[in-house]
C-alpha cells in the first residue's frame, strides 16, 4: 500500500464520517432491517461466549452493537476514530445500558490498539465497518494480541461478491406465453481488484464515503497472515416474505437468493 495514498484516505474517511455522524445517528438510531435481519442474529449466534466475557467493539460508530453487547450482559470496550460518532455513541448510552467504555481510537493504529490490553478479551466484534478502514492489517495484527487464544473475531460486511460499488441492482420484465415475468438479479463489472471508491451508505447523508474494496481471498487473507483461521460464515439474505424495500430495486424480498451481507467468525490459533 502507498503510504502516502493511505495517509489520504485515512484522514479523508475519519472527516467524512465525522461530517456524516449526526445524519447517520438519526436515520439509523437503534438499527434497521440490515442490523435487525441480516447482521445482528447472525453475529450474536456466532459470538457464542459466556456473559461478563470481555469484548472489543471495533468502529462502533454511534454505539448500536456495543450497547446490544453490554445488554446480553457483556463488559464492552468499544472504539471508533471519529470523534462526532463517539459524541453519538456517548449520548445515546444512559445507565441502563451497562458500563460501556468508549475510545476515539484508529482501527489502523496498531500500537494504539495495543493499549486497549493484551491478551485481556474474549471476543471482539465489527459490524458492517471492515470496508470503511482503509488498512486492516494493523487491525488483525492487533486482534492476535489482544484476543485471548481461541477467542472469536466476529465481523459483518458487504458482501464482496453482490453488494460492492461496482453492483448494480436489475430488474427485467417480459412476456412468457402470455404472463409478465419480472426476474430481479445482480449485475457485477468488477470484483477481484481491491480498490477504492466513494459510495453513498445513506441517501441525502451530507458527504460520499470511502468504500474499500476487498475480494474474499484479500479480505481473509489478512487474517490468516495474522494466525487466524476462518470456522464460520453466513451469506445473508432476506427472506421471501421480508416486507419490500423501499422501491422495487431495493434490497429485500425481490432478492431474497442474493446475500448483500456477509458474516464471518475467525479464530486466533497462532501464538
């Protein structure tokens, strides 16, 4: 990676999101259909460790997972770099939610990271966030210090496959012998590069994102560089009888045979 490029997208991304946190708090607030459907049921089944286990909670944004967290009896430590998403995050977190500890704290800053504590958590967690970190490999070195052994990394994402910013969602309608067919399908241009792109996550939020673009084999293959093996993953996609989106050429019941999120489990197995 060109440090100098880094450096950029690294910067540009942290001030994008601190553009986009109140807007980004408002609509999402406690979740949506992504968090309550596809992402949350899956990452709770599969962080499967005991209560008052210790869990890291990597680019909690406004504090939606890390408040789930410590609600399923968790001691959470959770972090993200944009300070206006740890403001949110703060706000949102009264006393009913447990005692959540929130960093300012950059996913690519290896030696910060460390400072969280090695060797002190049981698991660790990251929803939907992986695509926005513009270096992961300081993430997965640090995960291999800080996670006990064994310990579960749990994490969501677009899925690289059908849901990257080079797809584009299709729908085609024709006569079969007389009835009108509609098939709803995926056109992808581009996948095995890894590249950078902007991307809007929320309609009318005030500034495009960074989106960083991983194959599958780029995406876990910093994992495994790190020690950790890949023992869980769900493709996950709406059911047929989800409501539909919010117009036919949305995520939803139209293609419930298409998964716009993925959700992995790595273990750490190398000292």
């Amino acid at each position: 990676m060109d440090e100098s490029n880094f450096k950029k997208d690294n910067l540009e991304t942290r001030q994008v999101w601190d553009a986009n946190a109140a807007y980004w708090d408002e609509y999402m607030g406690e979740g949506n259909d992504f968090v309550e459907v596809l992402c949350w049921p899956a990452m709770k089944r599969l962080l499967n460790i005991p209560p008052e286990s210790r869990v890291i909670d990597i680019a909690c944004g406004n504090g939606l997972t890390s408040r789930r967290l410590s609600g399923m009896g968790f001691n959470v430590v959770a972090f993200d770099f944009s300070k206006a998403m740890i403001d949110m995050a703060i706000k949102r977190t009264s006393p009913k939610n447990g005692e959540i500890q929130y960093h300012v704290l950059d996913a690519t800053d290896q030696e910060a990271l460390l400072e969280l504590g090695e060797g002190e958590f049981h698991g660790a967690l990251c929803n939907m966030a992986l695509f926005d970190i513009a270096d992961i490999k300081p993430l997965f070195k640090s995960l291999s210090i800080l996670l006990q052994p064994g310990a579960p990394f749990v994490f969501s994402v677009m899925h690289p496959c059908f849901n990257n910013p080079h797809a584009a969602l299709v729908a085609e309608t024709e006569d079969r012998s007389g009835e009108v067919i509609t098939e709803y399908s995926v056109k992808i241009d581009q996948y095995l590069t890894p590249r950078v792109d902007y991307a809007v996550a929320l309609k009318e939020q005030p500034k495009p994102q960074l989106v960083f673009h991983r194959p599958l084999q780029i995406l876990f293959e910093h994992g495994f560089k790190a020690g950790f093996i890949l023992d869980a993953l769900e493709e996950r996609a709406f059911p047929p009888d989800h409501p539909p989106g919010k117009t036919e050429l949305s995520w939803g019941a139209n293609f419930s045979e298409l998964p716009p999120v993925l959700v992995a489990r790595m273990r750490h197995i190398q000292g």
